[in-house]
C-alpha cells in the first residue's frame, strides 16, 4: 500500500511529457525515415536525437526525468528537430530551464483584420501598433488627427524615431522636446534588446546618428528606459493644447509587436480629436496593411 500511494505521488516530468506528446505528431515518412511497422505513433526517440545532433542515451533521459537540466543548445537543437514553433519552442524552454529562450527577433509583415478592429473600435482614443524597432504596422483613423496621418507616408518611413529627430513638425508640437525625445531613444533601446532586435536596428541607428547629431549624441549615452505609461502634452496645430494617458501592451502571440494607446486626458481633448475624425466610407480599407484572418490567432 504504501509503495503504491508513494509511485502515485512520484514528481512527474513536464518537460518529458511534452517531448513525447511533440514526436508522437511528427510523420516519420516525411523525415525520410522508413515506414516499417512502429509500436508508437511518430518519430522513436533516437530519430528525434539523429535531427537534433545528440546523444539517444541523452534524449532517452531527458524524457525520462534524469540527468540533470538539459543545456539551451540542446533544447534548441531539440526544438528545431520537433518542428516547434515560436510559441512551442518558449514553453520547451521554460519546461527544462524555468525561463523563456533568448529573444529571437523575428518580423512578421502586417496584422490581423482582429488586431485592426481593436484599433478601430478604441476611437477616439488615438491607438497604433508598433514593432520593436519603432515602425507604425497599424493605426487608428484618431491616431492620424493626433500627429501623423501614417497612411500617406511610404511603409519605409513610418517610423516613429524619425518623425521624432528627422520631421521638423515633432519639435513645433512638443513642450519639451528634447526631453520627449531623449525618453524616447531611451525607451527604444529596451524594446529593441528585449526583441533582440539588434541586427535590425543598426542600419537605423546609423541612418540616424549621420542625419541628426541630437539622436547620435542621446544614442551614445545609453540611457534605457520603459515605455510602459505615462503623460503625453502636445501642441496640435489645429486643435490647440492636448493631453494623453499613454500605455503600451504587449500583443499576445507576437512579440514583434506592441500597441500604444493615447487615452485623451479629459472629456474636452477627447471632443476635440472626436470633431477632426471624418465617417469613414463604408466600402474603404482598414488604414493598414493586414494579413489574412486566421482562427489560430488572438
């Protein structure tokens, strides 16, 4: 009895569980493995060691609960020999080493036609999507009266450090500026990191830093900062004095990306962007590129 109950309360092993539950998917035939009769479902686990260039006495044990934490190589390798994604590939992670992979910076073009009624559904509160290296992907029609209408502007410039450093507009508008744009390198330095984003930062950095000596010299300082919530003070051009509760969230599922929301301060500056936001026809396209719908998205 009591042997029993102990075998019943033995620790199980999450992190083997999900090795088999993942090879027992996979079609040996379409792994070039012979199709000879098999007393399991999916690849056997010395196919899966073959694909991932280790030890079957090694991946035996990992599935089994022993021989120590596995290496973050070897999860990688593993990863890619299970054909996980992005998403299966964290929680492989984070089942053998207690933490997620290091930032793999992968860029998807466009969003959802979800992820763009979000956005359209939050006006007249100002709202956009921006990747790790700063780029505007999507927008709402408020987001557009607020500063930038990004929809008239080439996909390539749609970036908000250049209408910070680069667009003369930026410095009219602002109460302070320099402060406005310091935080704002400092705050991309971080979502950049954080993305690992680095290889494709370094050609806007560069740009930037021979355009504008203000970026090269706040870029040298390295200041980091989080863009998580705050207060936003313009002078629009034609709406006067405006104040925003900004916040910045993360979008499920795709860590490319996040939204910034610019939430009017008071009933008034929410009027005033409200009286420049014009019906949108019935017929137009959403104000940014989308990809297709998908169930599997959130």
């Amino acid at each position: 009895m009591g042997n029993r109950m102990s075998e019943d309360l033995a620790p199980e092993n999450p992190l083997g569980t999900y090795l088999k539950d993942r090879r027992a998917r996979l079609d040996p035939a379409a792994f070039g493995f012979p199709p000879q009769r098999r007393r399991t479902a999916g690849l056997r686990r010395e196919e899966v060691a073959q694909r991932a260039n280790i030890s079957p006495t090694w991946y035996t044990w990992l599935e089994q609960g022993r021989g120590g934490s596995p290496s973050a190589d070897v999860l990688d390798r593993i990863a890619a020999a299970l054909m996980l994604t992005e998403l299966e590939r964290e929680h492989l992670f984070l089942l053998g080493l207690g933490r997620p992979p290091e930032a793999r910076y992968s860029r998807d073009e466009g969003v959802t036609p979800r992820l763009q009624r979000v956005l359209d559904a939050l006006e007249p509160t100002p709202a956009l999507i921006r990747t790790a290296t700063w780029d505007v992907v999507a927008w709402n029609r408020a987001s557009t009266v607020m500063l930038v209408d990004y929809g008239s502007l080439p996909p390539d410039q749609r970036n908000i450090l250049r209408f910070i450093f680069l667009d003369p507009r930026t410095r009219e508008v602002q109460y302070d500026w320099e402060r406005t744009a310091r935080f704002v390198v400092s705050a991309f330095r971080v979502d950049a990191a954080r993305a690992g984003a680095a290889a494709e930062v370094e050609p806007l950095v560069e740009e930037l830093s021979r355009l504008s000596p203000e970026f090269k010299a706040m870029w040298r300082d390295n200041d980091v900062r989080s863009h998580g919530e705050g207060v936003k003070q313009i002078r629009h051009p034609l709406l006067g004095p405006l104040a925003f509760e900004y916040s910045a969230f993360a979008v499920d599922g795709r860590p490319d990306l996040s939204m910034v929301v610019y939430n009017p301060a008071t009933p008034a500056d929410a009027a005033k962007i409200q009286s420049l936001i014009k019906p949108e026809p019935a017929t137009a396209e959403a104000p940014s590129r989308v990809l297709e719908d998908a169930p599997a998205t959130a």
